[in-house]
C-alpha cells in the first residue's frame, strides 16, 4: 500500500478529491481505509466491484454497463479535469459497470464503508474528503445541466428551420408569411416563448434570417 501512495502521490495530490491535502494528509487517509489503486495500460478493463467509488486520477476512463444479457453499454467518458468520479452503488441497475483506460491511466477506488471509520484522528479528513465529493458531484451535474440546456437549445434551432424550410417549400418564397401569433408558433413547435424568441434572435443575428411580425425572410436557410 505504501508504495501504491508513494509512487501516486502526485496524482493523488492534484485530484478534486484531495483539494487542500497535504501528502502527509494524503497518506493519513488512506492508510484508514480500504483502497486500491489500479495502473491500468491502454485498453485495459477493470470490473467496479459495487458500492466502490472509482477516482480517475490520471488518464481517460471509458465506462460501461453490462446487462443480465451480456449486453454492453456505453455510459460516459471519466477524466481528472472532467467528470472524475465513478460511484457504484449497492442498488445499481446494472448487473456489471467495468472501465476501460482509453489511454494509460491511474484510477483510485475506495469502499464507501471508507467513511464510516470513527477514529477522531481522521474524522476531521473524512469530513474534507467528503465536501471535496459534494464539490466534485455539484461540477459534474452542472456539466450535465450545460450539455442538456446546449442539446435543447440546438434541437429548438432544428425544430424552427425545419418549420420555416417547409413553409417555404409550400408558399415557394423566400419572404415567409407566418399563419401564426409568436405564441401559436411557439406552441406550434413545443418550445416556450422566450425560447422561440431567442433562437429566431441568434438566426437573425447571423444573418440567416429577418423576421418582422408575421413575416420573416430566409437568406441562408
């Protein structure tokens, strides 16, 4: 174990997970709890035993689940300056969650149980190592938020130059009369108002289009 910390140290002192440790901090913590720390070369494939949590300390982490079938699925990419943590629990859908070093890497596992340890010597630790997951949890779900707002955002663009491609196919014109108020049209399309408005303002902006009332016209749709 202590050449596992010794020769990771680095690594372990530049994750989201000991933000604020000292090496000696580092060492402390984990000669308290059950961890493993795995080097795995490119390509190769480590099964996550349940209720582990997988720190990506180095590298790129691609992970998977497999169903009762033996189907495998892919879940999402894990890295250090990413989304670095990969937290299995007890009641997890997935029969089998494996990951595959997409490149050469270092990945920290530690049990849950890691923090149920009532040593006052290390207690002060634990309760830093857990708000340093809560911080790695919030970034990963406000990455997630980003990506879902940018996918929505892309797929209403999609939805309105689909409509306005199609009206011009039926009125044959470039300068579109819109058989709708802005709020029939919003719904038309299922987005709310202040998005349609939005979009139409991006598409004007590049010059794709000008829209005036009721009329908008097409330059580059």
């Amino acid at each position: 174990m202590e050449n596992q910390i010794e020769k990771n140290i680095e690594h372990l002192r530049n994750s989201q997970l000991f933000r604020g440790f000292t090496d000696d901090e580092i060492e402390k913590f984990l000669y308290n709890t059950k961890f493993k720390i795995f080097e795995l070369n490119r390509g190769a494939i480590l099964n996550v035993e349940l209720d582990k949590s997988i720190f990506v300390l180095y590298g790129s982490i691609a992970s998977y689940e497999t169903n009762i079938d033996g189907v495998k699925t892919f879940i999402n990419y894990f890295e250090p300056d990413g989304n670095e943590l990969i937290a299995i629990s007890l009641d997890t859908l997935y029969p089998t969650v494996s990951v595959e070093a997409r490149k050469k890497s270092v990945v920290l596992s530690l049990e849950t149980n890691s923090f149920l340890i009532t040593d006052p010597s290390i207690i002060f630790l634990q309760n830093r190592v857990q708000q340093n997951i809560i911080s790695i949890f919030y970034r990963m779900t406000e990455n997630v938020m980003q990506r879902t707002i940018a996918n929505a955002e892309s797929l209403s663009k999609n939805k309105i130059i689909k409509y306005l491609r199609q009206l011009k196919s039926e009125q044959k014109s470039d300068k579109l009369q819109i058989p709708f108020t802005r709020q029939e049209l919003a719904d038309h399309l299922q987005m709310d108002i202040s998005t349609l408005m939005r979009e139409l303002k991006n598409l004007q902006d590049c010059n794709a289009l000008k829209y005036e009332g009721k009329s908008i016209t097409i330059y580059k749709i």
